[in-house]
C-alpha cells in the first residue's frame, strides 16, 4: 500500500513539474496524424456528397 501511495505521489509531481512539456511533446508528435485524419474526413464527406445530392433530386 505503501509503495502505491508513493507511487502516486511522484506521479502527481511529474504532472505538476512536467504537464506543460509533456502535453507540448505530444501536440507535436500527433499533429501530423491529426491533420491526415482530417483531410481523410473531408476527403469522404466530399465523396459522399454526390451521391446525396442524387438522392435527394430523385426524392424531390
């Protein structure tokens, strides 16, 4: 029990001390993967629009 309450302890002084770097480390490091997720989701949300808009003349 002990060493999880320490365990605990040092963890929570990372975060204090580090937070700031560490969220920055990882924004950077996902940027790129983010991006292409996004270009992928207008890439299909552009696809998809075509098909919508003969449904919706055939439904009209």
């Amino acid at each position: 029990m002990g060493r999880f309450l320490l365990g605990m302890i040092v963890g929570a002084a990372a975060v204090w001390f580090y937070g700031r770097d560490l969220i920055d480390y990882v924004d950077d490091k996902t940027r790129i993967a983010r991006s292409k997720a996004a270009d992928t989701l207008h890439s299909a949300a552009e696809t998809l629009q075509g098909p919508r808009e003969t449904i919706d003349r055939r439904i009209s």
